[in-house]
C-alpha cells in the first residue's frame, strides 16, 4: 500500500504508476465492485488547513478523519449542511471515515432535500490526476464562477478522475434544537403524499423519511430543526398541515430525535441482514409505485426520492425497475454479483461518451479505480 | 479586449450560411441585416461591440439542434444568448459568429408542486419563473440584479448567484436538469427531477460554463415553497472595519440571514440622492434580512439587533411595516441605477473572505486615491461578493483604460486575499486575461480538457473565459 504524506509525494506516485491503482480515504466505503490495483490511500494527508468560523469556511487535507471535523465544527456551534451519512453498519466495514472520501462518493444524508448534497457545499478542491499533475478549482469563498466547475466534477467521480489532497467546504450554524413528527400505518402512496404536503410547506422541513416494514406497521417521519421557540412552532403548524393522514405523534427529546434520524441516515435497518443493497434517486412521487415492484425491504428518504432497497441476492434490479427518471446504484452485493451487474446506472450513449471522455483526459493511463464507474460490462 | 480576428474562410461563405440557416428556420428567425444585427453587437459590457454574421431566434430544442448542426458542419462559431444582460461580454460576438438567441423559447414546460420543481424554456426570464408559481406561494430563490431582464439560459451559463445566496445557494445549487444541444447537433437529457447525478456531475460542469460546453434549452428548476414573512432591519456604522466585525459576529452567532447587503459611503450618497430612501449619512450601512413566522422573525432579530448594539451603530432601523421594509431595500435595488445618473462606472465582481472585508475596502480606498477615480462599495457582504463600482468618465480619452487597470488591480487583490476574479456575473471577455492570477496554467489546463470532450472543434462561444494566448492553439486547430 503506497500512503503517500504529502501533496507532493502523492503527485509523484501518480507520476511514476505504470499500473492501475485502488485510491483508498478510509476505507469505510467500498462501495460496488473491487477494484483491482495496488492500493493508494490518502490517510496520511491529515489536518485542518483553516477554519474561519466568522465566514463559515473550511478547508482540510482529504485524509482528515470526518470525525475530527465534526468534532472542531461542533466546538464552534456550526456543521456540515449535508450530514454525511455513516457506511461502515451497513457495509460491515471498520475504520476511519475521511472527509476526502465523503467528496469522492457525494455522500449526503436526509438533509440533503433541504441543505443541499455534499457536491453543494463544497467549494474547493485540489487534487493529482492520473498522469500526476497538481490541480486546483475552486477556492474558499462560497461564491465562485471563475471558470468551469470542476469542484462539482470531483464530487462523486469516486476517485477516477484524480486523487483528492484538500478539499474546502461551506458550514452552517448548528442549531439550537429538533424535533420529530412520526405517522403510523400509512402506505406508502399516503406516506409520500404526506411528506410531499410538508416538504411544500413553508416550516422548512430538514428530514422526510418512511420505512415501510411489510409485515409490520410502517413510520413515517419528519424532522424540523432550528432555535426552540420556532421548532415548537412550525410542530404545531405542521400537525395542522398534516391532520387529515392519521395522528402525529411528536417527539421532542432532541437526543432521541438524533438517534432517529442517525439511524435513517445511515441505514441501520439493512446492517448485518443478508441481501443486496441498492440505492435508487428518483422523482418523489415514482417512488411508492417503484417501491410496489420491489420484492425486498423498501425505505425511503428525501420525500420520497431516495430508495434504500435490501433484496435476494444477485438479482438485477435494474431489470425490475424498467425505464424510470433517476437511477439505482448497486450499492452491497456479492463480489459475483458486482461481476455481472454494473455498479452505477448506465447512461445514454452521448452522455456515457461524455464521462469516458473526461475519464480518458484525467486519466490517460487508466490506473484510477479502473472499471469502478463502468457501466458497459466487459464481453463474456 | 483583444478578439480573435474573423476567419476570411467563414466570412466569404457568409451567404451559404444564411441560406442554410434560412432553410431550416421560419424566415423571421434569421437575422442577417447590417442593420438588425447590430442589436445583438453587443451585451451588457457595452464598451465593446461587433456585430455578429447573422443572429438566429429558434423556437425549439429541434431548431436548435439544426442550427448547431450546420454551424457544426460549416466550422462557424457560434455565441449563445439569453437575453445580453451579461456584465462580462459572454454574449460578444465576433464577426465570423451566429449568435443563438435564445429569446422565442419562453414557455413554462411542467409546474409539479408535489416534487417542487418546474421545468421551462431557458429564454424565460428568471422573474417570470417565479412569476408563473407565485400564486401557489413558490419561488425560484437564485435572484440576480438583472431578474426582470436575464433569462434563465444566462443564469445558467454564468451560474448567477443574487442577494439571498447565503440561504438558498446559487443557480448551481437549483438547477435539477437540463436539454442541451451539443454543437454538432445531438440532444442530451441531464439530470432531471430526481437528486444528484448517477454517474459523473455532468450537469454541474454545464452550469457556469459561459456557454462553451452546449446550448441549454430546457431547465428542470427547484421551486422553494415561500417563507411566511420576511423583515429587513438596516444598520448604519462609523466605519468600514466595525461594519465587516458585525457581519463576521452575526453569522458566528447561529443565525441565518436571508441577506446581508453591504453599502459605503459614496455609495450611500449616491443612492440617496437619486432614490430617497431615507438612509442616515454615515461610513457604512448593512441591511440584514431575515424570515419565517413573526415569533420566529423576532427572535432572529432580537439576536442580531443585540450584535449590532455591540458595535455601536449610528442607526439602527427595524421595518414597522411593507412599506419600511420596501424603503430599506429601495436605496439598495437602486444602487446601480443611481451611479448610472451620476457617472459611467465598471462594476467588478470579485469575491473575498468575509474576514478579509475591512483590509480589501481600505486598499480599494488607497488604490482609488492613487488613480484617482473614485469607487462606490455596494455588495453581498455574508457571502464576501463585492460589487466595487468604479466611475470614469467614456468621454475623458485614456480613462476607461485606467478604469480597466485599476478593475484588474482590485481583482489581483481580491485573489492574494485568497478569494476570486468573479462571484456571479461571469469571466467572459472582461476577466479572460486575469485568469492566470488566479489559477495556473495546468489549472486551466484541467478546464479546457472539459471543452475539448464536450466541443471538439472548439466553436461554441470559443473567445471568452480563458486568455487567448491559452487558447489560441485549440481555436487555430479548429478552424
């Protein structure tokens, strides 16, 4: 494994690699298919390069564990906007997450719906393409259009378009408290129409989840957040808005509102059960009707537009699904199933020879996390 | 501004182009009068003008396509248009380009309440988007200046940003999915009501590309259900200094502003002798905006009224009512209006580190003093975009170019503070030579690697963004 400590002597592995490598944060994520290669891991490039609370700016080394982030942002009463979600429960992985591979995946949480995706508040990156070569975009102030946004490009490339060294990140405030709303016993049409009525509203709702649970009774969940008197507000305001789908039951211990929404965040219902997991982005309102063709456990989040699925083993879900607006990433899965099946969605022909095409700039010599974005499978 | 000059090949087949053009577009939709063409000359940067080839007013994602299709074929660049309010001279032609206007593709496509998002035409302009949903009590949050006037193509290409950014992000942050053509013709859905990309952001390196990658046609836009109140308070200060502290103090408090909006001096006088908004007379003057529900309102308030005590203010002013709050913002909205009544000005875009606030206006004030034209400070100080507006006089020979050095010299300053040429309006023709301040060659390098995969031939809007010297072999290769 080369750990390179340094920018600098990140850039000359790069420089000097003949063959392909898997880039490596904490390893927490491995996310679809292995990827074959000596690993290249980011760990030792560590530290918070600046933090300036007063402009809500943050810029840090990509191997920064996300975890001391949190914990010198939290000092200041500010937070990431995007809450990062956790893999490490539902992939059985250990280690240290790093705030380097929390950009390469564009990894978010339910807040997304209302703060933004890790890719919206990231303002800066530097990072080593495959041949080697230092490049910056971007920079540590929230407003940025001078040229194009390749900043936007990094976030989610999953490593294939270059090595991340720092990365620079707008904050929010923390805020003061949370509360959560909880509905029982909707289906999932109801659930969604539901969370789609207070997503509308104007209490700006931070979390819009709901787990179906076959079987059992399902839960459908909204959180609010922000200075006590107005959480206690928009609560009743937003019982009003809902009274015509069952009784609100409010929660308002904000540890165990955390808790909650930590668990949603990151999946918890699917760690350690047998299965493979994917991941479907979609239209909110497809979302009861592509959850109806699933024969699996169905959770949603973000109003309905995100779909954590746990189905039978090796089943190409993609096939279920048909045509639908969004995609379904493969997210857990047997190495033999990520053999036959893609990990990301394929795309139409124009825009997959678009992304090989930056693929093939960035990378001339194939070496980053080689294959790992493929979507056409090698001949049988 | 240097602009490449016009390739003879494409200007001796002039006709055949117009032909070509006319045979796939209703005939009022080519433009190729010396006269009519002038109106597209140029854009918002008006120091700089040349009228373009021919114009085209297409009406369809379709007619697009085709006109791409033949500019493709024939090697004729091509500029796109949304509707010439650029500051930056995006939409400047070259006498050898067909200008894309966007302008006949206004029509609102798909209004979803339950997902929050509409799609329209990008001609459309960003006013009206919010136009066609207010009645449901929605907006479209990205609100730059020019909103009566720029469409959503423009907002697109330059990534607009506006006043209420702190909250609700910039275009990039609103922009679900778009149609674009690319220049040899072929259609490409992006995006769309979904979140986030399945593979790579190819829709965040489209927005804010200035037009180079492909021509945007349609637009999937988030739509934000609108804040049950909203209040401005205004706060006038002593000095420069003591107003960038309590920016800086009320955004480490916890709040969350809507706007913070930053106005000096001369600014100040100018504005309140031209729009009579009852401002005091004073160094500095913040106006802070905040929403929600009255008890919520207040409470923000009272945190940030508490802040601003701290720093003794020489005013300070809540809105009783709409029309305080209309008053407060008034002098604002006018501000480059009423620097317009009394000087020609240059208005720079740069963006620095709120920390950063009081050393930047005392250099600009040295540097004004130096070359001896005087700067207005009016910007959105939470998100450290700053509007400095430098005056000149178009007639005074040799001044527009002291205007531009002294522009580039404030920009270098914004970029060693470890900020940027521009925050929202764009690096067109008016930055492109700065570019290299800010980023290194390989930096660059990096961006024009997008354009060679997205545009080959390297015509679409092929003269702006980046210096000509950086460009030059990729533009000659092409033709």
């Amino acid at each position: 494994m080369l750990q390179p400590k340094s920018e600098a002597e990140l850039a000359d592995c790069l420089a000097a690699a003949k063959h392909p490598m898997a880039i490596r944060g904490g390893g927490t994520r491995p996310i679809g298919r292995a990827v074959a290669g000596e690993v290249l891991s980011t760990a030792a490039l560590k530290g918070i390069t600046l933090y300036e609370p007063g402009a809500l700016t943050l810029v840090a080394q990509a191997g920064t564990p996300l975890a001391e982030i949190e914990a010198v942002l939290h000092a200041e009463n500010q937070r990431l906007p995007f809450e990062p979600m956790d893999h490490r429960a539902l992939l059985g992985t250990d280690g240290t997450p790093t705030i380097g591979g929390v950009v390469a995946g564009n990894v978010s949480g339910p807040r997304r719906i209302q703060a933004g995706a890790a890719r919206d508040s990231l303002i800066g990156v530097r990072f080593v393409d495959g041949s080697g070569t230092v490049i910056k975009n971007g920079g540590r102030v929230m407003k940025n259009v001078t040229g194009y946004d390749l900043v936007k490009l990094m976030a989610g490339s999953y490593g294939t378009l270059g090595v991340l060294s720092e990365v620079s990140f707008k904050l929010l405030p923390e805020v003061e408290t949370c509360a959560c709303l909880i509905l029982e016993g909707l289906s999932d049409q109801s659930a969604v129409a539901a969370l789609s009525r207070a997503l509308a509203s104007p209490y700006e709702v931070t979390g819009a989840a709901h787990a179906a649970n076959r079987g059992g009774r399902s839960r459908t969940m909204l959180r609010l957040e922000g200075f006590a008197k107005s959480v206690a507000y928009r609560t009743d305001a937003l019982r009003g808005v809902l009274a015509e789908f069952r009784a609100v039951e409010v929660i308002s211990d904000p540890d165990l509102v955390r808790q909650m929404w930590k668990d949603q965040r990151d999946v918890t219902a699917f760690a350690g059960q047998t299965g493979d997991v994917w991941r479907i982005s979609c239209k909110p309102s497809d979302g009861p009707a592509i959850g109806a063709k699933i024969k699996g456990e169905v959770i949603y989040d973000w109003g309905g537009g995100l779909i954590w699925v746990l189905v039978g083993e090796g089943h190409d879900l993609r096939k279920t699904l048909g045509a639908f607006g969004g995609h379904a990433t493969l997210i857990r899965a047997s190495e033999a199933t990520h053999a036959r099946i893609p990990t990301f969605h394929p795309e139409p022909a124009p825009l997959a020879a678009l992304s090989d095409g930056l693929r093939r700039k960035f990378d001339p010599k194939g070496i980053l996390n080689t294959g790992l974005m493929a979507t056409a499978m090698p001949a049988a | 501004m240097e602009m490449p000059k016009p390739n003879p090949a494409i200007l001796a087949k002039r006709t055949r182009i117009i032909s070509r053009l006319r045979d796939v577009l209703p005939h009022d939709a080519v433009i190729d009068d010396p006269h009519e063409t002038r109106a597209y000359e140029c854009d918002a940067l008006t120091a700089y003008r040349c009228p373009p080839l021919a114009a085209v007013l297409p009406q369809s994602t379709a007619e697009v396509s085709e006109v791409l299709r033949i500019c493709h074929e024939e090697g004729v660049p091509v500029v796109p248009r949304g509707s010439g309010t650029s500051l930056a001279g995006g939409a400047l032609p070259t006498a050898d380009s067909v200008i894309l206007g966007v302008a006949r593709l206004t029509q609102v496509l798909e209004t979803d309440y339950d997902n929050r998002f509409i799609r329209v035409q990008t001609g459309r302009t960003n006013l009206s988007v919010t136009g066609a949903v207010e009645a449901n009590d929605f907006f479209y949050a990205p609100d730059p200046s020019s909103q009566l006037a720029c469409a959503i193509a423009g907002n697109i290409g330059m990534n607009s940003g506006g006043a209420h950014c702190l909250k609700y992000g910039v275009t990039t942050n609103n922009l679900l999915g778009v149609t674009m053509v690319m220049m040899d013709g072929t259609v490409v859905e992006i995006g769309g009501a979904h979140l986030d990309a399945g593979g790579l952001d190819l829709l965040g390196v489209i927005c804010g590309s200035e037009g180079q990658l492909g021509v945007v046609t349609e637009a999937t836009l988030r739509i934000l259900r609108k804040p049950e109140g909203a209040r401005p308070v205004l706060m006038g200060f002593d000095s420069n200094e003591v107003a960038g502290e309590c920016v800086s103090d009320i955004i480490k408090a916890g709040v969350l502003p809507v706007a913070i909006e930053f106005m000096d001096r001369p600014c100040i006088e100018a504005t309140e002798a031209f729009a009579k908004a009852g401002y005091p007379m004073c160094e500095a003057l913040l106006i802070v905006e905040v929403e929600g529900s009255e008890a919520e309102i207040r409470e923000q308030l009272d945190v940030i009224l508490d802040i601003a005590k701290r720093h003794n203010p020489v005013e300070l002013r809540e809105a009783a009512d709409a029309d305080q709050a209309a008053r407060i913002w008034l002098g604002r909205k006018s501000a480059f209006g009423a620097m317009g009544q009394i000087n020609d000005y240059m208005c720079l875009d740069g963006t620095i580190p709120v920390s950063s606030l009081p050393y930047v206006l005392r250099r600009i004030g040295e540097m004004s003093k130096e070359y001896g034209l005087g700067v207005a400070n009016v910007f959105h100080a939470g998100d450290g975009n700053m509007h400095p507006l430098i005056l000149f006089d178009a007639n005074k020979p040799g001044d527009l170019e002291l205007c531009e050095a002294f522009g580039a010299d404030i920009l270098k300053l914004c970029v060693e503070v470890g900020g940027c040429l521009t925050g929202e309006h764009g690096v067109g023709i008016e930055k492109r030579d700065l570019m290299l301040t800010q980023y290194t060659p390989t930096d660059l390098e990096a961006q024009l690697w997008v354009k060679d995969v997205f545009d080959p031939k390297w015509l679409l809007n092929p003269a702006k963004v980046f210096p000509l010297s950086v460009t030059e072999t990729r533009r000659d290769h092409a033709a």
